[in-house]
C-alpha cells in the first residue's frame, strides 16, 4: 500500500514557504554580514564590527523597517521611475544596521561616509540575490527527494507552489538552488507577498495562490480547485499554519529552529515531561 499517496490523496495544490522550509542560511547571516562590511570598513576606517554586535542590530532594525515600511517597501510611494521599492527597502536596512552596530562598539562617535554604507548594502543585496559564491543559501535536507515524489506519475493533476513573505528577488534565488519554478519547473508558480501586496498571515495571500494555481489547471467551471484541498507547509506558527488555515486550508508545520524535545501540547504534558526520570535535555 501507497501510504505516501493516500496520505496526500486529497490535495490538489500543495505549496511551500521558503526560509526555513526549502532553504536555510548557508551560514550565519551575521557572519555573512560581517565578512562584507569589514572588508570595507577595515582598510578604509580601521573599523571592526563583530557578529555579536551585528546579529542583535540586525534584530532591532528590522522590525523597525517592518514595523515603518511593512511588506518590503511594496506600498512605499515613490517617484515614477525610481528604483523599486524593495531594493531601496534593504538597502535602507542594511545601512541602518551598520550604524547601529558601530554604536555599540567602541568608536561610538565614529562617523562612517554614505557611499561606504551603500556599497556595503549594494553587495550584501547581490550576494543574497545571486549567491555566485554559495555562501548564502542552500537547499534543505529532504528537498529534491520530496518534490520529487510529489510529481510522481501517480498524482499528474497536482499542482505545487510557492507562498512565501519575501520580495521579487525569490524566482531568482530559487533558481539558484535547484528549485526552478514555473511549468514545467520543479514547482509551478511563486506567489510571494511584495507580489500579492499582502503578506501572511493575511488569508489573501493564500486566496491569490488558489487563483493563481487555477488559472496554471484552467480548469472548467465547478471543477476548480478549493480550499480545502490546498495544504500549506511552513514553518511558522502564526504566518504558516495559521495563515492557511484562516484561508480555510490545511498546513504542516516545521519547526526547523526549536527541538521535538522542547515543544508540549500543553500544560499538562509539559508537567509529566518533567516528572520522568530522564532528565531533559536543555
């Protein structure tokens, strides 16, 4: 027995986030980070910023730009003509991170020229667009072997996708790592949120997949995909799971960051974890 298919036999479109899900950091973003910027800042400032001051940085200013310009700048008016709104996002980012980070150490009063931040976030945006030198992204364990499988001529009228919180730059990245989207791609199309103006939780982001999934099947009337038989397998509590099951969806959860060991359904198990003989492992 097919236990693979029969588990999945009710989905008619199954899609993917991406971070954390299909792909993960090569290494550590503030070791990336870190790399970039001193290589500028040292021989022209004899100036050092560490990871344990560019991690938490990077923390702060990024939920201010999330919290200031939501969604990658997509809604950020600008000039006709200018450049797009996510590129000036983190640029924006990237150059408020350094001066941040710089005020931690300890040339606090150290001023670092404009066009030194820009050409640090200009290369930190190309390096994680691009990635020629592999040492930004890479595929998750397990990827090719499952993507495969669900194409497998046992399920021909499955339609797979992508629903992702992320800017244009996505098909790109993607491609670079062996994920080519697009029929007859790896996955058949990319909805990430700076596209659809909206990102997840919101269920509307999840609606444009389904008709973006039913546009690829054109399907006849009556006969198009519905909610219910769309999953969703993400990551993240509150974006993922909950994000697709207000859309009227099912969802998977991966909970790449945080061990089985540590996550109870409540209470109740928690208090008999720790009440066993077996110590826990912290």
């Amino acid at each position: 027995m097919n236990h693979f298919r029969n588990n999945l036999a009710r989905f008619r479109l199954i899609t993917f986030d991406v971070t954390d899900t299909l792909l993960e950091y090569a290494v550590r973003p503030e070791r990336h980070y870190a790399h970039v910027i001193n290589a500028v800042l040292e021989p022209r400032l004899g100036l050092t910023l560490r990871e344990d001051q560019i991690g938490p940085a990077f923390g702060r200013c990024f939920r201010a730009m999330k919290q200031q310009y939501p969604n990658f700048g997509a809604e950020r008016r600008r000039p006709t003509g200018s450049e797009e709104g996510w590129r000036w996002w983190w640029r924006t980012l990237v150059e408020r991170v350094v001066v941040d980070a710089a005020a931690t150490g300890t040339d606090r009063h150290q001023a670092i020229p404009a066009p030194l931040l820009r050409a640090i976030a200009e290369q930190l945006i190309d390096d994680y667009t691009y990635d020629g030198r592999r040492v930004c992204w890479r595929q998750r364990p397990g990827v090719d072997e499952l993507l495969a499988k669900l194409r497998q001529p046992a399920a021909p009228t499955r339609t797979l996708g992508i629903v992702s919180n992320f800017d244009p730059r996505l098909e790109i990245i993607l491609r670079n790592n062996g994920i080519t989207p697009g029929p007859p791609g790896v996955v058949d199309f990319v909805v990430t949120s700076y596209e659809a103006r909206v990102e997840k939780p919101n269920a509307a982001i999840f609606e444009a997949a389904l008709r973006r999934a039913n546009q690829l099947r054109r399907a006849p009337a009556g006969q198009e995909i519905r909610p219910d038989e769309a999953l969703h397998i993400g990551n993240l509590c509150r974006e993922d799971y909950g994000g697709a099951r207000s859309a009227g969806w099912c969802a998977l959860l991966l909970l790449a960051t945080i061990p089985s060991g540590h996550v109870f359904t409540g209470l109740p198990e928690l208090q008999r974890r720790l009440e066993q003989t077996e110590p826990l492992e912290w």
